[in-house]
C-alpha cells in the first residue's frame, strides 16, 4: 500500500500522539482482523453494520448477498467510512476519568466498485483464506447460482488514519500517591472447543488447516 498523507477527515486533532499515518502500521491493523463496521446513507439517513471484510494492497473487499441493502448503497457513489477497532486491554486508573482502553485503530475512506467474473472468484477465495487460512482449497468449487447471488465489492483506500493507545493508565500526578488499584487488564478472544456438524460422518477427519488455525489461540493479533 502507498504512503497515505492525513487529510482533513483522517487527521486525528484529539489523542494526536496515538495517530499513526505511516501505510505499514494501517495495513498491520487491517490485517489483524476480518470483521469492520461500515458506515453509509440510505436516502440521507445514517446507517453503520458489522461485516467480513480482507485486504488485498490498497483495497480492502466485502461481500454478500445480490439485494444486500447496505453493499447496493455503496455502490450508488457515496464516499463510504470504515472503521477496524482491535480490543487490546483496559485500562483501569485511579480515577473514573483516567480509566481507558487499549487498542489499535483504522478508519478509512473510499468509494466502492463492483467486482465481476474470474476477480470475484478469487476475491471471494480471499476472503475465506484471511478468515481462516487455506480455508478455500478444501471446499467444493463455487456453483454459477451461488456467484450469480453473491456481491463483491471494492474499497479502495483513498484515506486512512491508524489510532492506537498502548501501556499502562495515565493518572493525575498527584493520584500516584493513593492506594488506589491500578494498572491493565489484557483482553483476548480465544478459541474455544471446536463443534463438529452433527450431519458430518464420524469417519471425517479434522483437516490439518483448522488443527492449525486453533493452534493460533487468539483470533485477532
């Protein structure tokens, strides 16, 4: 990804000692999650939505289905907003006003293009893979109905900021002083124990590519 210069809608005015401009930390934040929250309009009226999303170079991609409203909005022109959030820890400091949390950031903005034919397979694959890596080689092969059914869409980064807030609380000098608790709680969300389909014959096996993504332990890095 290109070096990406603040704008006015990126600049980051309050906390500006956690803005980070620089494209390696933005795509380090993009890359260590798959799920972002979508902000748009329908008819003027403020909308924002969870969904999977990947990073391929300077575009991030999302999906679903034909007459998903929230994907056909994007594609009327609007200039759309991104939003990543990674939950890293709290921040519990000797005052309510101090008390914080650790995260790292990304908001974006561009205008969405569809994507078509082959590039939609392979986009689609992509998407499966940063979820779960080598997820797409042991499915069965897409159908025309299910491709005919399915949105993809573009995102170029055309803007994009990074925030994030590392250590421990920051107090009032003076607060130092009391025996007040503080200091980090670090969040993580975890595997859990995987659950098999109960329509999935006892003789199949768990394939190594799921073995390998439980060994990560935590989902988001």
């Amino acid at each position: 990804m290109p070096p990406i210069a603040p704008a006015t809608r990126t600049r980051i005015v309050r906390g500006d000692k956690r803005a980070d401009y620089d494209a390696k930390s933005i795509e380090a934040v993009l890359d260590s999650s798959f799920l972002c929250h979508v902000g748009f309009t329908i008819d003027a009226e403020a909308r924002v939505l969870p969904t999977a999303y990947v990073r391929i170079g300077d575009a991030i991609y999302l999906h679903g289905h034909l007459k998903n409203q929230m994907l056909n909005a994007l594609l009327d022109g609007q200039t759309v907003c991104v939003c990543v959030t990674l939950l890293d820890d709290l921040v519990l400091a000797r005052s309510g006003f101090h008390h914080s949390v650790n995260y790292r950031s990304v908001t974006l903005f561009g205008t969405a293009e569809q994507i078509i034919g082959d590039e939609k397979v392979e986009k689609l694959d992509l998407l499966l893979n940063h979820m779960v890596p080598d997820r797409a080689g042991h499915l069965r092969v897409h159908t025309q109905k299910e491709l005919n059914a399915t949105l993809v869409v573009k995102i170029p980064i055309d803007e994009a900021a990074a925030k994030i807030r590392t250590g421990p609380p920051i107090d009032a000098e003076k607060d130092y002083e009391t025996d007040i608790w503080a200091g980090v709680i670090p969040i993580d969300t975890v595997m859990g124990n995987i659950e098999r389909c109960p329509r999935l014959d006892e003789s199949v096996p768990t394939p190594e590519h799921v073995l390998q993504f439980l060994e990560k332990g935590k989902l988001f890095v």
